[in-house]
C-alpha cells in the first residue's frame, strides 16, 4: 500500500515561496500528473515527494508512514528523471541492477529482477550496450526499467517525454499507461503538456504559478481530467487545459435565474450560458468561455449569431481551425470545425455561443457553477441560438 | 572540376585550387609560425644535444668535439657504467612515484572538498592556487629556510611542541633529504591536481547522483562505482602531467639540496656532468637518456591509458 498524504506542505527557497500550501491525497495505485506553467513548482514539488529537496514547513506521509524528513531511499520511491540519469559508464544491465547489489539483494534474485524489466520494457537486445549506443527511446526505457527493478510502492516521474520526438513521445506515453495499468503502482508524472496530463492521469494536479500561487496556494484545481476539462474552477484552469485555448469574450450579466444567465457581450450581441449567476450581482462584470469545439457556424442570413471575419484558416485535414476577429473581444476567436471548411480569409463568418457549452467566470475569475445534463462527461446537446 | 581528368588539365592553365586544397594551404600558413618556432627552440638544441652525446665535446672549447661513437653512453665512463647515475636514475623514479601518488590522492580529496558547496568557495579555490602561483625558485628558496636545522620555523615548531628533541635536518639528513623533498613538491604540486580533478568532477552529470540518492546507494560505492569511472580519464591526464614533470625535477632538488647525492636527480646529473664538470658530450649522453626516458613514460603511459579506457568501454 503505497498511497500518498500531503500536509500543508510548503517550500521556499531562501525568502521565495515556490510551493504554497499543498494538501493532497493520492490513493494506492493511483496515476496522478502535476501540470502546470514552467516555474509553477511542480518539478520541485515531485523532489520533494523523492526526498531530493526538503520540504520547509507540512508533513509527507508515503504508505502511512511519516517520511517528511526521512532521506530517499527510505521512502520506497523510485524515480524517472527527465534527462534519464543513466551511469554513462555502465551497460544497461549494470544500469539496472546498480541499485539492487547494494540492497543486499541476492544475485539470481537481481537477475531475474533485471530480466523481468527487460522483458516488460522490450530491452532484452540491447543488456550489453552502454547508454551512448542507445535512441532516445531506449534510455527512456532503460530509466523506466531501473525504477521497475526496485519495485517501488511509488513511481515518480519528472517530465520523462519531454527530450523525445513527437512520434516516441506519443509511443512512450502509451507504454507508461500501460505500464500503470499492470504494475498498478501509485505513480506521480510531472508534464507541462496538457495532453500528456490529459491523457495519462487518473487525476491532475493543476498548478498556480506566481502571483496566484502566492495568493491561492499552489493547487489550482484538482479532478479527474475530464472534471478540469468541463468545469474548469477559474479562468486559468480553463485557459490551461485545452488545446488550442478556451475562447473568453468580456460581458455584462443582465440576468439570472437557477438555470440559466443571460449575458451581453462587449458589441451587444446577446448570450445565454446554463449556470447558475444567481450569486452575482446583477450589471455584473463577468467573463464568458467556450471551446473552439463548441462554437457553432451561424446560417449567413443568422440576426441574431456573432459577428465575425476569417482572419487566419489553419486546415488540419481532420478538422479546420477559423481564427475570428469580432468587435466582441481583442485578439481572435478561434472556431474549430470538423474536416474542411469552405471559408477563406477575410470572408465574414456568424457563430453561435450554444448556451449548453458556455462556461462563465466571476469577476474573480472564478467559475459559476454550471449544469451539466449528462453529468462532466456528457456532451449536451441543446443549443440555444442568439 | 574534380571530374576532369588528371591528363587534360596538365596541357591547359593549372585548374584552381580545390576547397579541400586551399583549407589545407590556410591550416599550414597558420601553422607555420609555430613549426619554425619549435625547431628553433625545441629541434635544434635537441638535435645538438644528441650530437654532443657522441662526442668528447668539453664546454672550454666546443670546437674541439671529435666523434667518439656511443662512448659517452657505454663507454669504459659513460654515462651507463656510472653507479652515481643509476643513483640519480632511482632518486628521480622513487621522488615521480611518490609524490605524483601523494598528490594524486591529495589532490581527489581537496577536489571533492571543493565540489561540495559551502559558503566562501570561490574564494578557497583561489587560495588553494597560491602553492602553485608562486615560482618554484622562490617556494623552494622558502621551504629551505623554513626547513632549516638551525633557524627553520618548522624546527622550531617541533621542538616547542616536544614532538623532537633535537634539531633535524632536514635536507641535509641523507635519511630525511629525499623526503623533504617530496614533502615540498607534494605542497606545491597538489593544487594543480586538485584543480584538474575538480574541472571533470564539475562535468560529472549532477542527476546520476540523484539517481543514486533516490536508490540507496551508499555515498562510497557511489565514489567508487560512478565517480572514480567518470572522472578516470581526466584523472590519467593529470597523472601523466604531473609524472612527465616530475620525472625531469630539477629546480626544486637544486634549490633545497644542491648537487648532494642523496636527492640528485638526472636532470642534475646532467647540469652537473655538463657544467660542473665541463664534460659536455657525457652530460649530453644524460640529457638524452633523460629525454629517453621521459618519451618512454609517456607513450607507455598513454597507450596503458587508451587500452584501460577502451577495456572500460568494450
């Protein structure tokens, strides 16, 4: 049992605070992915867990034991890091079994150890070869048998795909799933690539940096991705999980009931979302988000849709994106469409916000509550035209 | 242009130079200055020393040198029946071996020290330097002083601390001599060491250790398993650096000890032959086998080194 309890935990580096306050659970067997900006501290937070950097103030406790101030190798950790951190001078065998002569391992016992990695990690060939003689992909692997070996209770990764191709990162990051799925290890895997966390987690761990961190605490949102994904808890989280980015357009609340908000955006245009403003005042300064996805093309003769001009068409082959300038926001309004799309630069194009799929933020920049009607993973299906 | 064949481009205009040509003319011109330098100050009294170990040349009248084949080498007196230069020749081996041993192990242990990270570092990595700043004339000059049987302060020292009952002398002592003097070469030598060893422990990769903190492994096997592999060839440089030097001493033994044949090494065999004793050709003879010698190390010690390296990889 290897399930992992944060406390209040905090860390500075000399007067800089770069975790704040982090209480967390991570169950036994549990894929948890910190993700965040680059200096969000969640490379420092997943040391921590290791024992390579202390923790200032908040306890650490691993598999119901109290190891905040215990060194590494007393955690039952084993880690990934992401430049591999192989023995330049060692064959891949010695790499793996390094770890295990000194844990007073007998030696049939290290073998097999090191055979049964081997064989998981397809690297059975190449035992003889030295680091240098090894693709990317194989030190990768070689790094991920050596922590295989030790058979920790807890897998730590730090950002192990990020000096990969696109094709072996997608290949390896599919391995790891797998790998998870049959160890059924904890395992805590640090990416700033939200389709990694996206894809890989069981739970994310999304991450303040700065200013937020300093006044919200380091966690930003914790939940299942798809939680994230459609109840993002403020306009960073919805901002950051996503790609591209959830759309944001300024607006003016002019109406709310239980169910439903009515909005006015910034060039008059009307709009609906289904949630709950009732909390807010009424004139309020809020933000409206919707999804590239989810913005719909208008009929041309449509009054009521926003207005907009083609400023960029990006074809993808499987989808299309538009890039809309409208008097409704600066910068574009992206708009992703299925396949390809008949619009050329500079056309004029009308969308519609379905009121189903737009999420609204407080003055704050926190979300109001919305409603799903086919709970965080349903897609809904009305779309309110205005 | 290379296409055209050899026999038509000999009866036109010469064809221009290739790229290849032309950067191999550009890496001569530059390399020319240099060339003529070393066989000005490296060739030519080398080859002239070779020269004079053949001969009976004496430094009253160099003119006068005849040709006496490898006389001055295996001759009836040559340089190779002479037991004070067998001496000399183990004075010289005995003081490499040791000291370079000594500063070698010295030098890792003040390497680690300042690796690790503590507060007024850089400023104790440029004292450390200071030994080895000072010219070897002066420190020596110093230590034979502070050596002194009479006024030296390390006397003086252990005499107030009743570690000694009496005075020692120190580099008169045939018993102490030679270990004086490794003791100043060690002290001088040591900070060359350290800062070549710690210029590749700098290069070590930082998150190896970190692997090896994460699994366990005991700092001393991970000394011995990781860092003395990693840093062996800068090590084998260092080693061989320090030995080629060692084994031509000449300026500390002559300042701390003069020609006493205690501490006499080859090169002052060779001075001595050749000045003291004005016999040009014999000391010519020494200074060859010495060159001899010292070429001999090296390639022993770099083709040991590649095939130690290359077991290490293979």
């Amino acid at each position: 049992m290897a399930e992992i309890r944060l406390r209040n935990v905090n860390k500075r580096f000399g007067g800089v605070q770069v975790i704040n306050d982090v209480s967390l659970d991570i169950a036994d067997g549990e894929f948890c992915v910190f993700v965040g900006p680059s200096g969000c501290g969640k490379s420092t937070l997943l040391r921590m867990v290791a024992g390579l950097e202390e923790i200032t103030t908040g306890e650490l406790d691993i598999g119901g034991k109290r190891v905040t101030r215990l060194p590494p190798s007393a955690r039952g950790v084993a880690m990934v890091f992401q430049s591999y951190a192989l023995y330049p001078h060692m064959t891949v065998y010695d790499n793996m079994a390094f770890g295990l002569q000194l844990a007073r391992t007998g030696k049939p016992d290290i073998d097999a150890r090191v055979r049964r990695a081997a064989d998981i990690l397809a690297l059975g060939p190449l035992l003889q070869r030295l680091p240098k003689e090894l693709s990317g992909g194989q030190r990768q692997r070689v790094a991920i048998g050596r922590a295989i070996v030790r058979s920790p209770g807890v897998f730590l990764f730090d950002e192990p795909l990020s000096n990969l191709d696109a094709a072996l990162r997608v290949q390896t990051r599919i391995e790891i799933a797998k790998l998870h799925a049959s160890l059924r290890a904890s395992m805590i895997y640090v990416t700033h690539d939200q389709v990694e966390a996206m894809t890989l987690a069981d739970r994310i761990v999304l991450l303040n940096a700065g200013e937020a961190m300093r006044r919200d605490g380091s966690i930003a949102q914790v939940g299942r991705p798809l939680d994230l994904y459609h109840r993002p808890a403020n306009l960073f989280v919805a901002g950051f999980i996503g790609s591209p980015g959830m759309n944001v357009l300024p607006a003016t609340l002019a109406g709310a009931t239980p169910e439903r908000a009515e909005l006015v955006l910034r060039d008059g245009t009307r709009a609906s979302a289904r949630v709950d403003a009732t909390t807010l005042p009424a004139d309020a300064t809020v933000t409206l988000g919707i999804r590239p996805e989810h913005v719909g093309l208008a009929p041309a003769d449509g009054t009521s849709a926003l207005a907009g001009r083609a400023s960029h068409v990006e074809q993808l082959g499987e989808a299309s994106y538009l890039y809309l300038e409208t008097p409704a926001r600066d910068g574009f309004l992206t708009v992703r469409q299925g396949g390809d799309t008949g619009v050329a630069p500079g056309d004029a194009v009308a969308v519609t916000l379905p009121e189903a799929h737009c999420h609204v933020f407080g003055p704050d920049g926190r979300a109001v509550p919305r409603h799903l009607t086919a709970g965080p993973t349903g897609r809904p299906g009305s779309a309110g035209v205005h | 242009m290379a296409a055209v064949p050899v026999a038509c481009t000999q009866d036109r205009a010469p064809a221009p130079p290739t790229l290849a040509e032309s950067r191999v003319r550009a890496a001569w011109l530059f390399l020319a200055p240099l060339v003529v330098l070393m066989v000005l100050v490296a060739g030519w009294p080398l080859c002239r020393t070779l020269w004079f170990s053949l001969t009976d040349a004496d430094l009253k009248d160099l003119g006068a040198a005849r040709f006496v084949g490898l006389d001055n080498y295996t001759g009836e007196f040559g340089v190779l029946r002479d037991p004070d230069w067998w001496r000399a020749v183990g004075n010289t081996l005995l003081f490499a071996g040791v000291s370079v041993a000594i500063e070698t192990l010295l030098g890792l242990v003040v390497a680690l020290v300042l690796d690790a990270d503590f507060p007024g570092r850089s400023v104790v990595r440029a004292a450390v330097l200071v030994p080895w700043a000072i010219p070897t004339v002066v420190s020596a000059k110093m230590w034979a002083w502070m050596l002194n049987d009479q006024f030296g302060v390390i006397n003086h020292v252990l005499m107030t601390t009743h570690l000694i009952s009496q005075p020692l002398a120190w580099v008169a002592d045939p018993s102490l001599a030679l270990g004086s003097v490794i003791a100043v070469d060690v002290w001088k030598a040591t900070p060359f060491m350290a800062l070549l060893i710690l210029a590749a422990l700098q290069m070590l990769p930082t998150d190896c250790y970190e692997a090896a903190r994460v699994d366990g492994i005991h700092p001393v096997t991970v000394f011995v398993r990781v860092t003395l592999p990693l840093i062996r060839p800068a090590l084998m440089v260092a080693v061989i650096f320090r030995a080629l030097d060692a084994l031509r001493v000449f300026d500390l033994v002559y300042v701390l000890t003069s020609n006493s044949r205690d501490t006499m090494s080859m090169s002052i065999y060779a001075r001595q032959q050749l000045v003291d004793f004005q016999q040009v050709g014999l000391g010519s003879a020494a200074a060859t086998v010495l060159f001899g010698t010292v070429a001999l190390c090296t390639a022993l010690a770099i083709t040991l080194g590649r095939v130690r390296l290359e077991g290490a990889a293979g």
